[in-house]
C-alpha cells in the first residue's frame, strides 16, 4: 500500500509517519510512505498511484483562495482509486470537505487514535473497486466484476441478470446462491426477484430503492424490515 501525506508541517509529517508505520507493524500490512510538504511537491510525484493520502486542509504556502480540498479534487480526478482523508486542526472545514470525493475527516489531535477506524475504511471502500467476483455468463463466457461495478441483481423466470454500469449480464444462479458470495455488508436481498448495491441506492422508500440512475428496486413486505436496517447500518458507517 502505497501512502502520501500532505502537509507543510515537516514536523507532523514525521510523527504521522511514525503512527502510520506502527499501525502497518502492529497488522502487517506492507506500507509505503511519502511525504509531500508543497502542492508542487504532490503533483510533481511521478511513481505509483498512491492508495491513500492525509491532506492537511490549511496549507500555509500555497497562494491565498486555495486549500488541501482544492488539491484533493485534482488528486480525485489523477488516481481515481485513491482514499483521501482529511486531518486538520480546524473543525470548521468538516462541512466544506464534502465538495470532493473523500473517505474520511479527522481532527490532528484524534490522528493516533482513530488510525484502526481509518485504514478499516479505507480498506473498505478498496475493496469496493479492487476485489473481483467472477460470474459464468449464460453463453458460456465469464465476467468479472467489482462490487461497484455493479447496481443490482435481478431474478426473471430461470435466469437472473447481473444489472451493471456497463449493462446486463444473464446467469443461471438463484439469487440466494449469489448473495452468499456478496459482501455482506454493500448488498442486501430486498425482493424474491432482487438484492441491490447499498452505494448505488439515492434514496430509500418503504417499499422500493432508488437507484443513482434513477431505476427502482421494489423492496417486498417480507424484507422490508432486513432491508431497513441493512440501510441504515451501511449509511452509518459512511458518516462515521
């Protein structure tokens, strides 16, 4: 795993080093740290995708208007999987964060604290667009797929359709043999005939899902209460 810190205090620098290097010891994780103390520094950077990065949102150097959130919308669109966290010293930018793409916000002073509950995020929403899951197609081809990849499965008749961002895809497997593949916690049976991507919903209804795209899930009577709380637990690991 590949980490960046970005942050014109050399001396915090350090010491998030050294916290991130201990929790990297403490799980054996393999971890690789670099530090960047300029704006210019962080996208001068030319090696690998970092998978993670700790901006500081206060930057004294850069020129007056621009911040850390300011430099996380250009890494959101430079490596599209890299997990921003903030750190700062200043509450008050806990609302102004969520104008970019970001997995967690954290005061400094909470960094050595809170360091298990942020790499379990960060971790956590890797998998979502790292970890594979391999269908065979009916037709005799193979898919593979990640989670977020994918908006909801389908049953119709003998068969149920994969319904992904790029279209659908048919298979054979009932819809309680595919849920036992799924993590648990992204997808949840609504329906005899569905089970849906908790990230691709937009809003929830007593009885249905709706879908980013617009497209609605019908939730049945007999999973509407499995469904709810399924929701409501994935909705509050987001904010936490």
């Amino acid at each position: 795993m590949r980490v960046g810190i970005c942050d014109d205090d050399a001396v915090w620098c350090q010491s998030a080093e050294k916290i991130i290097y201990d929790y990297a010891e403490k799980t054996e994780t393999e971890m690789e740290v670099v530090s960047f103390y300029t704006s210019e520094e962080l996208d001068a950077y030319k090696g690998y995708p970092l998978d993670v990065l700790f901006m500081d949102i206060v930057l004294e150097s850069e020129e007056e208007g621009k911040n850390g959130i300011d430099l996380a919308a250009l890494v959101n669109r430079k490596w599209k999987d890299c997990q921003v966290v903030y750190l700062t010293n200043y509450l008050y930018y806990a609302t102004e964060v969520y104008h970019t793409e970001h997995v967690f916000f954290a005061l400094k002073e909470q960094f050595g604290d809170r360091i298990g509950e942020i790499f379990g995020k960060v971790f956590h929403q890797l998998s979502q667009t790292r970890d594979k899951l391999t269908f065979s197609v009916i037709g005799g081809r193979e898919v593979s797929l990640t989670p977020a990849d994918i908006l909801c499965f389908e049953r119709s008749g003998r068969t149920t359709n994969i319904v992904t961002v790029y279209g659908r895809y048919p298979i054979w497997d009932k819809l309680s043999a595919v849920m036992e593949r799924l993590p648990q916690l992204d997808f949840v049976r609504c329906h005899n005939s569905y089970i849906v991507y908790l990230p691709a919903v937009r809003e929830m209804f007593p009885d249905s899902f709706i879908l980013n795209d617009g497209r609605k899930v019908m939730i049945s009577r007999s999973y509407r209460k499995s469904a709810k709380a399924a929701f409501m637990k994935w909705a509050v690991i987001q904010i936490s």
